[in-house]
C-alpha cells in the first residue's frame, strides 16, 4: 500500500513537471542568440539604466542593465543568454532613490520624535517618462537570427 501511494506521487510530481514545464537548471531557452549594445545620453554613457526589449508580436522579452560604460548585453532566460530574433520595442529606465533612508535606530528615534514613521524614500525614474513605455519610448531594434552586438540607443 505504501509503495503504491509512492509510485502515484511520483508520476503526479512527473505528470506535474511535463505539464508546467520542468526544466534542469542551467537550462537555456533555444533559439536565443546574443544582443548588446551601449545607451547614451546627451552623448555620455548612461550607467545603471534597465534595457527591456518588448517583442511587438507578442512572446518573451529580453532585459539587460547598462555598465559603467552604457553598454548592456540582454537575459532572456539565463544571464547573457540574448534574445529571440524579432521585432521589438524598447524601453529604457533609470531609478534613483530620493529621500533619506532610516536605519532602524533612525526610525525609532524619529517615531519617538514626531510619533510617526518616518518618510519613505521616493524611487523615481529620472529619464523622460516617455522611454519606460513600449508605445512611447519611439526605440525599436531588430533582432536577426545570428544576433546583434552593435546597437546603439540615445535618450535625452
């Protein structure tokens, strides 16, 4: 009896696995191949902006941090592993905290203080607000089959 129940939870955990889609890790989605490229603005690297590619079809986006540089290089399933060849929108992000951050010493001395807590810091996108959508950023890029590792995006 007690065999038997371990064979039916292990084919549901089986059953289970080719349902949701299982896979060991490290795997990589196939069919990606390598984009990079570097963001500027107003000609100088932009560090610490978040590139996201929005395929215009529908399917999986692609995203990459800038360096110190501006240069990025797009994760879509495993870091560094690219993106699917496609159309895309691209949108272009960089937050900043704004506003003191209060240990918890801080806080409690400015609650005994004021008998509130203290103001959250505020994180805001300091680049126009029209690159953080895909509709109005107006940045695409084309991704071929055999990837790219030259593209160039500049914002104001």
């Amino acid at each position: 009896m007690m065999t038997q129940s371990l064979f039916v939870l292990a084919l549901c955990a089986l059953g289970s696995c080719v349902l949701l889609g299982c896979s060991p890790e490290g795997a990589t989605l196939e069919g990606t191949v390598p984009v990079s490229g570097t963001v500027t603005q107003n000609g100088q690297p932009l560090e610490g902006a978040a590139v996201t590619f929005v395929p215009t079809d529908g399917g999986r986006s692609a995203s990459g941090m800038t360096d110190a540089s501006g240069n990025f290089t797009l994760t879509t399933l495993d870091p560094g592993d690219g993106a699917l060849p496609g159309s895309y929108q691209v949108t272009i992000t960089k937050k900043e905290t704004v506003g003191k951050e209060y240990t918890q010493e801080e806080a409690n001395a400015y609650y005994a203080e004021h008998q509130t807590q203290p103001p959250a810091p505020e994180i805001k996108n300091v680049l126009d607000e029209k690159y953080a959508q895909p509709e109005t950023s107006g940045l695409t890029a084309e991704v071929p089959e055999g990837g790219v590792t030259d593209l160039k995006f500049e914002v104001e």
